[in-house]
C-alpha cells in the first residue's frame, strides 16, 4: 500500500511539473508588452494591401508594414519616395535581390491590376483592402481638408447645412466644381477605383454586379472602418499574426475622433443621398462586403481580451497627445520612461516613417535626389522617438 501511494505521488508530482512548465511556455510565447519573440506562427505570405483614402488604412498600413519589416520581406516601392500613387510602374520599383522570384509586400495607395500584381507578387498572393460607409468616408475628408472657404459657411452650421450648401454650389457652378474635384481629390477618389473598377467594367463590358462579384472573388479580406477591430483578428488569423503585432494607435485622426458617431446619423435622407450620388459603385461595393461581415461568427471574448490589450498597452506607452502638421492631426507622446522601449516605439511609429524607413532600407546604393528631404524627416522621427532604418536588419 506504502509503496502504491508513492508511485502514484511520484506519477501526480510529475504530471504537475509538466502542467507548471506548460503554463510558463504559454506564458512566454503570449506576445507581452515588453518580452516579444518574433516567433511567428506561419511563414510569411505575399501581401497587397491597396489603400483606400479616410477608411483607416493608414493605420493598417503601419500594421502591415510592421509585419514585413519584422519578417525581413522585400516590399514593392520606389527609391527615395514613400508613396507610389495612382499607377504602379515595375520598371520604376527598386529592383529584386538576387535571392528573390516576387516582391514580398506592398502597402500603398495605388489602382490594382491583376496581371501586373501577378507579375510583381506571383499567383499566390494575398489581397487585401479596407472600406468605409460612403457618408462617412465623405464628411471625414471634408473634415480633413477643411470645406471650401468660398462656401461662406456660418461658424456654427451643422454638417447637413454644409453638405447640402456645398452640393447645390457644385450643381450650379460650373468653374466650381472644376475647382472642387481637383483640389479634394481624396474625397472624390473612390474605394471602388482603387480595386480597379473603371478599367474592369470597361474592358469586360461588364454591369455593376459582374464588378461586385469579381471584387468578392479577388480579395481575401475586406476590412470596414466601422469594424476595424473585427477585422484585425481576422488579418492575425490569415497571416499568422500574434496579438501583439495588431496593437496600433489611429492615424490621420482629428480631435476626439474616435469617441465621436458615425457622421451619417445626423444627416437627412436628402443629404446621404447627394453624397452617395458622387459614386453609387462604391455604395454597393460597401453595402455588399458590410452584409457578408455580419454574417460572420464572432468570438465576444476574443474582442473583449483584444481591445483590452489596446487600452493596456495605450496607457503604458502613452502619456500625452498634441495636434501636429497641415491638417492638425492628433499625435501621440511616449512616456518618457518608454522611450527605450522597442514595442512601444513600434506602436508609435506612424505609416509613412515606415515607408520611408522601407524606402531607405531598399534604396542602399541607389542614388536619389531626396537626401535633404530625408535627412528632415529622419531628425523628425527622431525627435518622435520612432524607429529608424538602423532599427532593422
């Protein structure tokens, strides 16, 4: 009996031991907020991201730019320039390394084509775009920019007053909304045409349904603004992401932006409808990819474990906040004991420095004419305590 009791301790005691080292080994592999290891769960895959203006995506941008600098993948840019634009010229892009068949990565605004992402990324890329409520999207880059002094609007007018000024000025004024569509191009610019819509119904003939289905058949993730979060751990799930990588701070945002409702729940039917009249593709584009969203199971608990790590890591990191550049934009602060910090300077580092920092990393031994310009923006980061060029291998 003695010696039954004591194989059975020895047999619990061991089991004990396996479950302690099991739960230290989980503990350590959870991406903590000062002890990550770029341990990833899946090789890396090739992503494109085709940004959309006022959606987000710069803040996924950052996100997905730090997935590739982390990963050591090759990104498709041009030397000595972080944005590529409308088009993508191949001939223009940094070239290969001899070790690589596909560029491993893009995360910039540009129209999409499939046979020339084929080419750049091979067959077997993943796409990805983010969208937003037309409306929305709309009044966000009125509110960017800042609406037409022309207009004359009263300090305090409501932001239907202002649509419904500013839509009767376009229909009336011809040299107007010339001067409007040129100069609020961002606004004017739609999320259906950076997923090449005009070119495809063009060239196929094709109706507005054959574009939505075609579009539903290209990309792998369809991110919504209004459901960034949701749409996040789907990205960690598709590209073996862990938590931590998916912690951001918004970018391009306006004072007390994220606390604020949709816009469109203080405009009449009348004034959605002139917005929504710019480019009813995107309406439906929109409209189609929300529908399939909510469909969707989701985990509450996942969510919950997810934003509260948002707001952990955003208190520990962050002690302040001020209004920077052109269109006073909300910046972050680090506090001044993280500043040594790597994964809070990760988190802080905003999307262009990262495509700058891509740019450069890229363009070693390219010559460029932008080294003043560069040397600017590199002092700037500096002074932001974002990561640098010499933060990658």
């Amino acid at each position: 009996m003695f010696r039954l009791c004591n194989v059975r301790c020895f047999f619990a005691l061991v089991l004990c031991t396996q479950i302690l080292l099991y739960v230290v080994y989980r503990h350590i592999q959870t991406p903590q907020l000062h002890h990550r290891l770029h341990r990833y769960r899946q090789p890396a895959r090739n992503v494109v991201f085709v940004k959309t203006h006022k959606t987000g995506s710069s803040t996924l941008s950052a996100i997905l730019h730090r997935y590739g600098l982390n990963r050591g993948l090759f990104f498709a840019t041009y030397p000595g320039k972080a944005l590529i634009g409308d088009t993508i010229e191949p001939s223009k892009l940094i070239p290969l390394p001899p070790d690589h068949t596909f560029y491993n990565i893009i995360s910039q605004h540009f129209v999409y084509d499939k046979q020339t992402i084929s080419q750049l990324f091979g067959p077997n890329y993943i796409l990805i775009t983010i969208l937003r409520n037309p409306v929305d999207r709309f009044i966000s880059g009125m509110n960017f920019i800042g609406w037409p002094k022309s207009l004359n609007l009263p300090p305090d007018a409501q932001i239907d007053s202002k649509v419904q000024i500013l839509f009767a000025r376009i229909h009336t004024d011809d040299k107007f909304r010339e001067w409007f569509l040129s100069q609020y191009k961002i606004v004017i610019e739609t999320m259906s045409d950076s997923m090449g819509a005009e070119r495809f119904m063009k060239e196929q003939n094709a109706r507005l349904k054959s574009f939505i289905k075609y579009a539903d058949q290209e990309l792998d993730l369809v991110l919504l603004q209004e459901y960034f979060d949701d749409g996040l751990l789907e990205l960690g799930d598709l590209l073996g992401m862990d938590g931590g990588e998916l912690i951001y701070v918004r970018e391009n945002c306006k004072q007390n932006c994220t606390k604020s409702k949709p816009y469109s729940e203080s405009l009449s039917a009348m004034s959605k409808d002139l917005i929504r009249s710019l480019n009813p593709i995107d309406t439906a584009l929109y409209e189609h990819f929300k529908a399939k969203h909510l469909t969707k199971r989701k985990s509450v608990r996942r969510m919950e474990q997810f934003q509260k790590q948002l707001e952990t890591t955003f208190s520990e990191c962050m002690c302040g906040e001020n209004s920077r550049g052109l269109f006073h934009t909300v910046s972050y602060e680090l506090c001044p004991e993280k500043i040594g910090d790597r994964f809070c300077r990760e988190i802080i580092t905003d999307s262009l420095a990262y495509s700058l920092i891509v740019s450069e990393r890229q363009s070693k031994g390219i010559t460029t004419t932008r080294s003043e310009v560069m040397s600017k923006v590199r002092k700037q980061m500096a002074d932001r305590h974002f990561l640098s060029v010499d933060d990658f291998p």
